[in-house]
C-alpha cells in the first residue's frame, strides 16, 4: 500500500487522472472563450458545461487521495495546441477518445484487480460520462464545419456526483450514473 492507503500503481493512476481533468477543465474553458467569439454560443456553453464535469471528476479522484502527503508530479496526456473552434473540437475529441478506449478502460481494471473499490468508482463514473462527452464534441464539430452552431434544444444538466451530462429542458429525475436526484444537477 502507498502512503495514500491506495495500492502504488492505482494511486498512480488517480494522481495521472487528477492532472487529466484538471488540464481538461482549463482546456475547454479557453476552447469555449474562442468559441464565443466566433460566434458559436452553444458549442461555447457546451465546454463550459463539459469543463464543470471535467473538474467534478478532478475532485473526486484528489478526494481519493485524502491520505497522501508527498509532493508528486503529475504525468497525464493532454493534447495542446489551441486553435479555431474546430480545431478545439478535435483537440477534445481526442483527449476523450483517449479517456474512453484507453485510459478509464485501463484504470477501471487496473483498480479492480488491486481491489480498490473507491478508485474503481471514481473512473467509472468519469468513464460513463466522457462517452457522453465524446459524442457530444463529435456532433458539435459537424456543425461546426458546416459553419454553424451546435442546436442545443433547452439546458445542459451536470450531474454535480459524476459528470453525467444530459440535454433538454429539465435534467434527469434521477442521473443514471451514480443516481444523485436531477434537482441538484447544474444548469448550463
């Protein structure tokens, strides 16, 4: 066991998964600034609403650290090089077909064989959402290649336990990740 009670190769793997979404939360906060200047307001809400569930899933990978006191770097795949909106778009795309096929996959069964229930909770709430996440990014860019933006029919609705994203004009009665109620969901 490592100093943070987990096991050392499923702490390392929260540690890599905290820098992620942190650096996700950040990249799609400056994507959704670029997008509204160029006009595409519902792509522009979509990363912030995305970047809310990015630094939900942050949060609930550092609260499974809560034992650990060592300074530790943070190695974790982010693609850069912001560009237009479309380029954002693809950028997102990749970083979350990363999470979706390769990563969470790998973490989630890294943490069960290590018997790790916390930490296999933790990524597979952010797994199930970053599908989401996926094709949301995927829709959006075929619109906006088309030089349009994204039609986005009522709010988006963030699950405030696990990311889960959903769009319409009320959120979930209840999110079928985690099962948190649709009244505490987050509005975008």
């Amino acid at each position: 066991m490592s100093e943070s009670g987990h096991p050392a190769m499923t702490q390392d793997a929260l540690v890599s998964s905290y820098g992620g979404e942190s650096m996700a939360h950040m990249r799609y906060l400056i994507f959704a600034d670029i997008a509204e200047k160029e006009g595409f307001k519902n792509v522009a809400r979509l990363f912030r609403a995305i970047a809310f569930a990015e630094q939900v899933h942050a949060r609930n990978h550092y609260q499974r650290l809560e034992k650990l006191k060592a300074p530790l770097k943070v190695v974790a795949e982010a693609p850069f090089g912001p560009g237009d909106t479309a380029k954002n778009l693809e950028l997102a795309i990749m970083g979350e077909r990363f999470e979706v096929e390769e990563m969470y996959p790998a973490y989630i069964e890294l943490a069960r064989m290590q018997g790790d229930r916390a930490a296999e909770v933790t990524f597979r709430y952010a797994l199930e959402a970053e599908r989401i996440h996926l094709k949301l990014y995927q829709e959006a860019l075929e619109h906006v290649k088309k030089g349009e933006d994204m039609p986005i029919d009522g709010y988006i609705w963030i699950c405030p336990v696990c990311g889960h994203t959903a769009i319409g004009r009320d959120p979930p009665p209840k999110c079928p990740i985690c099962g948190a109620l649709g009244k505490d969901f987050v509005r975008f």
